[in-house]
C-alpha cells in the first residue's frame, strides 16, 4: 500500500460524513491492551477512489489520476496504554465489487501482526448513501458485506463489522476492539 503520515485526523481536509475511528488492540490471549502497537489505516474517499501511490496504480484512482499525489484517508498511530488510537476521517466511498471498508495493519516490536479490513452494516451504507446530500450522487454500493469478494464466503462476517453510533454533532463514532496473537 501507499505510505502514511502519522496522524490523527487522515481527511486532508476532503468532505464527507465526519467519523471517529477508534481502535482497541489486545491481546488474543487475554485481552490485554497492546501499547506501542503501530496501527496503519487506508480507504476510499466518499467517490471510491484512493490516494497515494499503490500497487494496483490507476485501478485505484478511477476516474482522478491526480489522486496518487496525495495521501488522504491514510495514516498511522502508535496505541497508548490502553492499545487505542483514534482517527478523524469520513465515511468511504464504494467500488464495484467491494462492500465499504477501511483497511488496517498492525505491527507490535516491528513485526506486522495482522492486516485485515473492517466493514460498515449495509444497511447504514445503504441509509448513507440514499440520503446524504455528499454520498448521494454515487447510488447504491453494487456489493454488500454478503457478496464481497473478501468476506462474502464468511458464514458469519460479524466480527469484521464496525460497531457505530450518530454522535450528537452530526459524526458517526465507528469502533472495534481486534485482537491480535502474541506472535507472528
């Protein structure tokens, strides 16, 4: 993936759907808080497209080929003593074939520990982007987490769900706790 900037709020000043992202890393053992762990985020803009220079190259800018000289929706944060970090960021976009998610990775003493993605429930996707007047524009996903090419053959995708809530100011809070093994 791109490179990512160390830092809470990952919009780069980019419009859309204000979300808290608030992640817990403990251990699968016994849920432990891991402090020190290095947590990588990326996703989508609201118009599907992602930043920074990457693998997949143009696949990833659509219709914005001027996306891979930035690096917004990216970025990176060490837990504290709780194993939380917490980005600013905005609800992501689609693309075909892919239900909305924000990718993560962890790495504890240097070595990468998991990298996996987190979903949103169809149906506040589908809410979102029916009646947001920034989403709207975009229509509905063309995936669900069912149909995913990444989760849908999970018989319970449940535990890669985001627990969200409307906040009082008009953002969402998006949380999970993840555990991680105490090794690679």
């Amino acid at each position: 993936t791109a490179d990512t900037i160390e830092r809470q709020d990952v919009s780069e000043g980019r419009s859309g759907l204000p979300v808290r992202l608030a992640l817990k890393i403990v251990t699968a053992d016994g849920c432990e808080p891991v402090e020190g762990a290095f947590v990588e985020i990326w996703h989508t803009q609201r118009t599907g497209v992602y930043s920074g220079e990457t693998p997949s190259g143009m696949m990833c800018y659509g219709d914005d080929p001027d996306a891979v000289n930035f690096l917004y929706f990216r970025g990176s944060q060490t837990t504290d003593a709780e194993g939380r970090v917490d980005f600013d960021t905005c609800y992501p976009g689609w693309y075909s074939s892919r239900a909305v998610h924000i990718h993560f990775r962890v790495i504890v003493g240097g070595d990468e520990h998991l990298t996996s993605q987190l979903f949103f429930d169809d149906a506040l996707s589908a809410e979102i982007f029916a009646s947001h007047p920034e989403y709207a524009e975009f229509g509905q996903p063309d995936t669900t987490n069912a149909t995913d090419n990444v989760i849908g053959g999970e018989a319970d995708f449940s535990p890669y769900v985001l627990e969200t809530a409307r906040m009082a100011d008009g953002a969402m809070l998006a949380s999970k706790v993840i555990a991680i093994r105490s090794s690679t």
